[in-house]
C-alpha cells in the first residue's frame, strides 16, 4: 500500500503540469498527464519473483529487478560521431530477469521489460520533426525469448479482451500476436512466443510459444 500512495503521489505532482514543457536545454518535456495513472503497473515490486506455468504443470519465473518512474532523455547517436539530444520524457521501466541466467548475464539480464512512456505523436529525425503532443506507448522487450524481434509496441488503440486465469478474470487485456521465428534455437532455456497477453495494470499475465504450450501468470 505505502508503494501505490508513494507511485500515487509522483503521478499527480506530474501531472500538475502542461503536457510538454521547455527546461534549461531547451529540450522538449512530455510529462505523465492524470489520465496516465490507470495504465502504470502497479503488482510487480522490486524483487518478486513472477511465475508463468503451461497446461503441463512446468514453470518459468522471473525476478524484478527495477520497477521506476524516471525522466529519461531520447538521443541518438554512436562514440565516433557523438549523440543528438531530441527531448526528455517520463517512463516507467519495469525489468526482470529468467531465474534459468546466472545474474549479470551479458545476453539476458534485464532484457525482459515493460517500458510506460510518454512519447511524442509524430517524432522522426531526418529531418528532425517532433509534434508538441504526446501520447501514451508501451514497449515490452524480448530479446530473452529469441522470437526474431527485439521489442513489440501497445499503443493503447488494441482491442481488449477477457482473460480468466485460476478463477480471476482480466477484462483489460490486449492480446498481441508475434510473428513466429522462422529459425528458433531448440537448445535455448527460454521458448520462442508467438503470443503475449498483456493487461493494463498487471504486466503481462500470459503468453503462447511455438509448441503451442499456454503460460499464464500464477501471481
């Protein structure tokens, strides 16, 4: 409880403010707004450790290790020509981690997240255009699960649905499809998806891999 009133209370000092703000370099700020609070994660706290199981009693399970609202800044950018700085926005970044990686692994520590932000509607960089609005996105990483794709993107627009798991029914869902990897590792630890189920303030509560077993979270 004392997390949600603490989480509570940086949504609203956020959203006292305008959308988009100008700060000391100029730079353009896309704030959480009010009506963002009812799509933060709000069950997965530093340190949990999440369990998915399949029809066949078999487990995954993944530790959190970061669950933060930040203000992050957009540039782009290598170490030979330098970095460009395009504007700062608020996100909340949640990473796990397998339990099947030793800590620290290089390939997979933390490359499982969920990223809530604040993002311009129309932003590209040759040539630099950045609309003074925002809307709210949501990355989920998935470099782990080797499904030939780096990341998938919600921008809220997808069709909800019901999911009912051990007796508990989310109603607001979004069920994303994963074009499946044409070319899957059959010795890695972790399977490759062709499905996520993500509800708006648990995470991601489920997915489906390629041999066609049905994970689904059991807290």
């Amino acid at each position: 409880m004392k997390k949600l009133i603490i989480l509570f209370a940086i949504v609203t000092n956020l959203g006292c403010s305008n959308e988009k703000e100008e700060i000391s370099d100029n730079l353009q700020y896309f704030k959480f707004q009010q009506t963002d609070s009812d799509k933060f994660i709000n069950s997965t706290e530093v340190g949990k450790v999440l369990i998915y199981k399949n029809q066949n009693d078999s487990e995954l399970k993944f530790k959190v290790l970061i669950n933060k609202i930040e203000k992050q800044l957009e540039s782009r950018g290598d170490f030979v020509y330098g970095s460009t700085k395009y504007f700062y926005y608020d996100e909340q970044r949640i990473e796990m981690q397998s339990t099947l990686f030793a800590d620290g692994d290089f390939c997979c520590n933390s490359s499982f997240y969920l990223s809530l932000k604040r993002w311009p509607k129309v932003y590209q960089t040759n040539p630099t255009v950045i609309s003074e609005d925002s809307k709210f996105i949501t990355t989920i990483g998935l470099v782990p699960f080797e499904t030939g794709i780096q990341s998938v993107l919600l921008d809220y627009s997808e069709t909800l649905i019901s999911v009912t798991i051990n007796g508990v029914t989310y109603n607001n869902v979004r069920k994303i499809e994963i074009n499946p990897n044409p070319f899957p590792n059959p010795n890695w630890q972790l399977p490759s998806l062709k499905n996520i189920y993500f509800d708006q303030n648990k995470g991601v509560i489920g997915f489906d891999d390629l041999q066609n077993n049905e994970w689904r979270l059991q807290n």
